[in-house]
C-alpha cells in the first residue's frame, strides 16, 4: 500500500505516459512514411545525427554504442543523441555552474612557489598541477596534515568526534543518506549545532528521494534548524539531466577539517548492518589549508539552486598544520569539457616506475583507461587491482569480469576481495603518490557524475594506504586464466554483450 500511494509510483506512472506518447509518434512516422517531405527529412535528420556522432570528441567505446542502438532504432535513438548532445533539461544548470567557476576562480590563497620546486617539476606532479589549475582552478596545498583511514568505521568515529567541535559552519554532501544508526548519530550531534547557532548545510543526491529519504526531507529538517536540500530531485518529466549525478561524499568543519572518501552515510558502509558480506571502503581526514579546496566545492554545488553566492565568509578560514608533503583536492563535473578524474588516473599510470596498487567496485573501462592500465603493466609497472568478490550489483560484475582476459593478458594482475564487497577508490604510485575520493573506474563516475578526490605527493599517510592494500591483498583470491575459464556460463555471456552497452551502465 505504502508504493502504490508513494511519489515513487506517480513518477514511475508519468514517465511510462511520457515514454508511450513518445513511441507513438514514432510509430505515427512509419505510417505516414510515404509522404515525401516527411521521410526525406527523417532521413536527413538520422543521416546528420550519424555524422554528428562521427565528428564529435566522444569516447570511441561510446559512439560504438550509439551506432549499434541506432542501427536497432534509428530514428528513437538518433532523437535521443540529440537531447543530450543539445543538453535538453540541464542547460540551465551548466550556465550557473560555469558562472560560479568564473566567480569563485581566483579566491583561494595559496603558495604558488610550490610548483617551482625541483621535486615537483621532476615527478611530473607541476603538469598536472597546471592541468587541474586550468581546468577548475584546483591549488596544491603544503601545510595540511591527512589522516587515511582503511574503513568506513574509523571514519565514522573521527567524524563524530570532529562535528563536535564544530563552532561556525558544517557542510555536508553526500551521495546517499539512509536513515539508521550511522545517519542518526551524526543528525543528533548537527541538530544540537544548529540550536546553538552553527550553520549547518546538509546537501544530498535526488535519488534519495526514491529510496532511502522522503520527498519533505528538507522541510523536516527545517524543523531542526538545517539546511538542507537535494541535487537534481526527480519530477516527472523526461529528461537528460537526470542522468549527472552528486556522486561526492564532502564534510567540512569550519573550514579547517574535512572529510572525503568512498563512505556514505548508510549503515552498511561502517558494517553496522550486513548487504554484501564485509564492506571496506575508505577516507580521508584532512586539517589546514588544503581544506578551503572541499570548501569551495561544496559552495559552488550549494549555489546552482540559489540566486545568490557568497565566498569571503567561509572561504580561507583555514589554518596550516603540520606536513611532510603536498595535498591538492579536485573535482570532476559531466558540465565541462575536461575528464579531470580520468586524466588525474592516466597520469599516475603513465608517470609510474615502479607501482601503481588499485582499489575500485567497478570495472567498466573505456579505450583510454584500459589502454594506460595495460601499458603501464607492459612496460613493467606492477599494476594490480583489487575488485570486490561479493557483488552489490550482477550487471556491473559481469561487465568488469568481461575485462579481465585483456588486462591479465597484459601482465595487470586482479585479485577479488573475498570477504564481501569492495568500496573503495584508491589509487597509489611509488609510495609518493596516492588518490582517495569518490571516483570509480566506471562510466558513470568518468563520464556522469559530480565527482571529487584527494591527491596526495609525498604524504606519510601513502605508506599507510599501501600498508592497507597489502593487508587487504592478503584476503583476496587471484584472478588467473584458469578461474577466468571455470568462470559462470551467465557471467561470460552477460559480461559480453553488456560490454556493448557499456557506457550505458
């Protein structure tokens, strides 16, 4: 009775009114097919879409894909390429987001001397530097201490301890929120923050609202004196937009911590309760100056929906810490031109020497990804990849085991965590450097989603990922041809035709 009264429901009902009223006009061209200023302009309109398709600077992977459901679908699909290549539903939003770019571009203080130094520039790590800084203003940092954190649990209680001591400001966006005893913790330490006058901003992923969140969230906690909104809640109109997603996990206090990572703020990312055996994941808790990056990235989210912005208050608040490297926080938008998550990840497997140690749930890899992960291993790098053993969805499972014959054929060697389901996106280099965020080997994290992570250059905290990796390495089952032939019937075959259909997932 709850679903068939549910928002969920009217949605659902509305999309599907929506979606047959859009086949039915399909359907109505093929009976007026012969008339010839109808069929010539249908065909003209498929020819230039195909054409489009080939000039355009999309993923080889994904144009594939469009031409084969074109090929199935001509006319559906050709109307569908031109909704999202002509942005329908979210221009809006992409002329807000490059507004608060240009508007908050420049407002963070840091040492620029820094990319002068001769460890920087030897490493490669000031060309990167210099590509993050121009595709989103991103600054390396000095003076910020960071504390890794190998599961979600010890994230969970720093967390805890951190709020507390909150005085002026707490900002929160998460790409789940699930009620239970994880969320009601933290949601009773905020709500006495906000009584004693804290500003308290709690921003969530739209989904929510379709699964773990009620449609009034934000009013209930009005209630409470927070703040809090969704990102791209769903309505009941078709629309490309809905396909970019909050994918961040981004806590800051007072602008002098935050965290990032992989954990949601749901009871199975600390194991309170069980879904996929054991869940590890991990995070980051960073303290000094680094911290104005997350900052400014939660601003520029909280913004898109307001008329207003404001930068100086909690901008620079900051203060430095002790530090034995470089930290350079960064986010990743499916609005701008730039693949920031995927080139930061290209990077580190095309500078290595001697390492590069992956933790990551998905495995759905584009051209350019599986070709620097297979080169890297070819010229001698040792790449290994750790993927979950338990997992949480059977369609990615399958596609990612669809990879495997290739990579391993190229000397990348995979391993799956036995004890339950991997969260984790981690990335280290030659023990001086290390990425921890949010950012899957996926389409949908490369491509879709409103991303962000941590890079890391000579921090201790390096030692104490690959330590991490190590002792999760030893609970895992190597991946070797032999396993991939005695692998399930379904997964060889599902794996294979969803590889066509890849950038879908």
């Amino acid at each position: 009775m709850r679903i068939i009264f549910s928002r969920f429901l009217i949605i659902f009902v509305l999309f599907a009114l929506q979606i047959l009223l859009f086949v039915s006009i399909f359907d109505l061209s093929e009976t007026i097919n012969g008339l010839g200023p109808v069929s010539l302009f249908v065909m003209l309109f498929i020819l230039g879409m195909f054409f489009h398709l080939f000039r355009s600077d999309m993923d080889s992977t994904a144009k594939l894909t469009w031409l084969l459901l074109m090929f199935m679908f001509p006319l559906q699909i050709s109307v569908l390429l031109w909704m999202t290549e002509k942005h329908i539903g979210h221009r809006k939003i992409e002329r807000r987001l490059a507004q608060l770019n240009k508007k908050s571009r420049g407002k963070l203080k840091y040492d620029e001397s820094l990319l002068s130094k001769e460890d920087i520039i030897s490493s490669g790590t000031k060309n990167l530097c210099s590509y993050l800084k121009k595709s989103g203003d991103f600054p390396l940092y000095k003076n910020t201490m960071v504390t890794y954190f190998p599961l979600g649990e010890d994230k969970f209680k720093a967390m805890l301890e951190e709020l507390k001591k909150a005085e002026k400001f707490i900002f929160m966006e998460y790409f789940i929120i699930d009620e239970g005893y994880m969320w009601g913790s933290i949601l009773k330490i905020l709500a006495e923050k906000a009584k004693q006058g804290v500003d308290v901003r709690v921003m969530y992923d739209g989904m929510c609202e379709m699964s773990t969140l009620t449609y009034d969230y934000p009013k209930r906690m009005a209630k409470l004196g927070i703040k809090c909104k969704s990102f791209s809640k769903l309505m009941p109109f078709i629309s490309t937009s809905y396909n970019y997603r909050d994918h961040r996990k981004i806590l800051i206090i007072d602008g002098k911590t935050a965290f990032n990572g992989g954990v949601n703020l749901a009871d199975e990312y600390i194991n309170h309760v069980e879904r996929f055996g054991h869940w590890k994941d991990t995070a980051l808790m960073l303290k000094g100056e680094a911290v104005d990056g997350f900052t400014r990235m939660f601003l520029q989210m909280w913004y898109l929906t307001e008329y207003y912005d404001e930068w100086d208050k909690y901008l620079n608040c900051s203060e430095p810490a002790e530090s034995d490297g470089y930290v350079m926080p960064y986010a990743d938008s499916p609005l701008d031109k730039y693949k920031v998550g995927e080139s930061v990840y290209s990077d580190i497997l095309y500078s290595a020497k001697k390492y590069v140690h992956i933790m990551t749930p998905y495995l759905i890899l584009d051209n350019e990804m599986e070709t620097a992960l297979k080169y890297a291993a070819e010229r001698g790098v040792d790449v290994k990849l750790i993927l979950p053993g338990i997992p949480d969805k059977k369609p990615p499972y399958a596609l990612a085991k669809a990879h495997y014959q290739y990579l391993i054929d190229a000397g990348v060697k995979i391993y799956e965590y036995t004890p339950g389901f991997v969260h984790a996106k981690v990335f280290i280099c030659d023990d001086i450097k290390g990425v921890t965020g949010t950012i899957n080997l996926d389409y949908r994290s490369l491509y879709h989603h409103f991303e962000c992570a941590t890079y890391l250059y000579k921090t201790s905290c390096i030692y104490d990922m690959e330590d991490d990796f190590q002792n999760t390495l030893k609970m895992c089952r190597e991946v070797t041809p032999w396993t991939i032939k005695k692998e399930k019937l379904s997964y060889k075959i599902g794996g294979g035709i969803m590889r066509l259909f890849a950038p879908l997932l």
